[in-house]
C-alpha cells in the first residue's frame, strides 16, 4: 500500500460526513492569505511512517495519519448569547468524522484507531483541531535484496 492509497481511502471515507464542504490532502490550504477551502473543511495528511522489516522483501508500516478540520467562528459561546450551542458545533462535527474513520479498514489497511485530538492555533476568524489515527499495512517489494549484487569490491590486506 503506498501513502496516496491511504489518503484516497480516508478522503473517501470523509465523504460520508455531510457537513463538509471541502476534502482534500493537506498541502497548506489554510496557510493561505485567504484559505484555499470551502468550510468547514477536512484536510488529510501521513504525518509518519515506521516501517520493519520482516521478510527479504517485505515490511510492515505503522502510519500516523492526520485530518485537520477547520470551521468558521461566527457564534459567540458566552454564557448570555442566544445561539451559542451553534459556537460548539465544531465538536459535533469532529465527533462525526471520528464515527467514519475509527476502526475502520480495509483487506490492506488495518483499522484506524484515533490517538489524539489537538487545537492547533492560527489566530484567524476559523477554529482548526487535528485528529490523528493510527494504523498499519504491509509493503512488498518487487525485487529481493539478495538480487542486487554489490558494486564495492572489499581488499583485505595480507
């Protein structure tokens, strides 16, 4: 499995999520002068990837994978105002991708499990949290190792 398949597959899970008006890979869309997204927004991302070996031509992957999800602050959550439950629809929000992405897989990929929730802070008139899985695959290469032949030649001396 190569990283774009992992993206693809939790960019189509997202999908699902109704309240999104934009999902894509994240290549810096928010850090934009004016964000390049329709929000509230989903933007996925491999944060890490750990391979092992395990066979001459095989590995295994442990994958952190992260959605960073921004929405509009128009609401005031004060104790007094009127819609303030409004202000709080971001956590609904970020509840409802975890409902499509947690322990969830496929033949390749091993069920995602979620391992963090952070604020990450911009400053701008928009929240952003960050919700990071894991999850694991295997990698097979085409060639084995023992194929390739050295091209340094050691001299011992005698």
């Amino acid at each position: 499995m190569k990283p774009q398949d992992i993206l693809q597959t939790v960019n189509a899970r997202l999908q699902e999520v109704e309240a999104l008006n934009y999902i894509d890979r994240n290549w810096g869309q928010l850090e934009q002068e004016t964000p390049a997204v329709k929000f509230p927004c989903a933007l996925s991302d491999i944060d890490i990837i750990q391979y092992e070996n395990t066979l001459n031509t095989a590995q295994t992957a442990e994958c952190e994978v992260s959605v960073t999800v921004a929405c509009l602050n128009f609401y005031n959550t004060s104790a007094k105002a009127p819609n303030k439950a409004k202000g709080y629809e971001v956590f609904d929000l970020l509840e409802a991708i975890h409902g499509v992405l947690h322990c969830f897989g496929t033949p390749e990929l091993a069920p995602l499990t979620r391992q963090r929730l952070e604020k990450i802070e911009t400053g701008k008139d928009y929240s952003v949290y960050r919700l990071t899985y894991k999850t694991a695959f295997v990698t097979q290469l085409q060639k084995s190792y023992n194929t390739i032949k050295p091209t340094i030649k050691l001299i011992t001396r005698q």
